[in-house]
C-alpha cells in the first residue's frame, strides 16, 4: 500500500493508493493448487504400477508353479542312481554297467 500527501492551499490531503493483484494471487494460488494436484496423481500412478508390477511377478510365479505340479514323470532318478542301461535293437542286446564313474560295454 501506497500513501501519498498532498498540500492544497494550506491543506493537507491525505490520498492512500491501494493496488491489489487478486487476479495475480488467485492465479499463484491455482498453480500451487495444480502442481499438488499433479505431485499426488504422479505418485498415485507410481504407486498403482509398482502394485500391478507386484501383483503380475505373483501371478506367474502362481502360474510357473502350476505348470510344474501338472508334469508327469514317466521316470525320475539321478544321474548317480544309473548303474547300468541295456537294451535290444533288432534282435542284439547291448549291456553298459557303471563301475566307480566309469562306464564300460558288456560286449567288450
């Protein structure tokens, strides 16, 4: 606020100058309101795509281990259970034994 004096004539006016902005300050006040606005959707978005992101991961992982509980063995064993192998192809057997990590041909 602005004050001025002015003397007429042995008077004195007294003139007080106020100049107000509210079109400047209701606009300061939107865009401070609209940056908070955008600031919580911002992180509203961040926080429903890491929650979706989360979500999916357990899903597949559900899915993956679904998967896995439907396969059927036909056989299953380790390497070091297999002693020997044989078998027959057109009338001729073959015979392979496993003695101390070392395989050898019966044939032989």
């Amino acid at each position: 606020m602005e004050m001025y004096a002015i003397q007429v004539k042995g008077h004195f006016l007294r003139i007080e100058l106020r100049i107000e902005y509210p079109l400047l300050e209701r606009n300061l006040y939107m865009r401070k309101k609209q940056w908070i606005i955008l600031v919580i959707a911002l992180a509203a978005i961040v926080a429903a795509s890491a929650g979706l992101n989360g979500y999916q991961k357990k899903q597949d992982q559900k899915a993956a281990q679904q998967e896995e509980d439907e396969k059927v063995y036909a056989l299953q064993f380790t390497s070091d259970d297999v002693t020997g192998i044989s078998y027959e192809y057109s009338g001729e057997t073959l015979e392979f034994t496993k003695t101390d990590d070392t395989w050898s041909c019966n044939a032989d």
